[in-house]
C-alpha cells in the first residue's frame, strides 16, 4: 500500500513519537486577528487520538 504523501507533508513526528499538526484556519485573512489569536495559530497542534491503523496506512515512511 502506497504512503498517502499529501497527509505526511502535514504532520511531523517529534523524537517521542507524538503527531503534530498546523493549526487550521492560518493561512490568510489573519490582518484583523489579535495577537494572541495569530500567536496561537502558529503553534502545532497535538493529534492525539490517532489510531493505529490510519497511522500505518497514512504515515508508513514516517513513523515506524
């Protein structure tokens, strides 16, 4: 089965094996956002609840 390369591109796999994701929502439109807001958006965000077949079948070059 082929690694799903658009969904590896958007997740990183840190040194303890946790996935972490862009916030959704940062790309544009963001001039009229507080500060707080845009520092927020640029943060990763944790998946936490990944199960272990979509992590398999998505992220096979990435995680092992």
């Amino acid at each position: 089965m082929k690694t799903n390369k658009s969904y590896t591109k958007r997740i990183r796999v840190t040194k303890k094996g946790k996935l972490v994701a862009r916030a959704p929502g940062q790309d544009h439109f963001n001039a009229k956002e507080r500060g707080r807001t845009k520092g927020v958006k640029k943060r990763g965000q944790t998946l936490m609840n990944v199960p272990k077949a979509i992590r398999r079948r998505f992220l096979s070059t990435v995680s092992k």
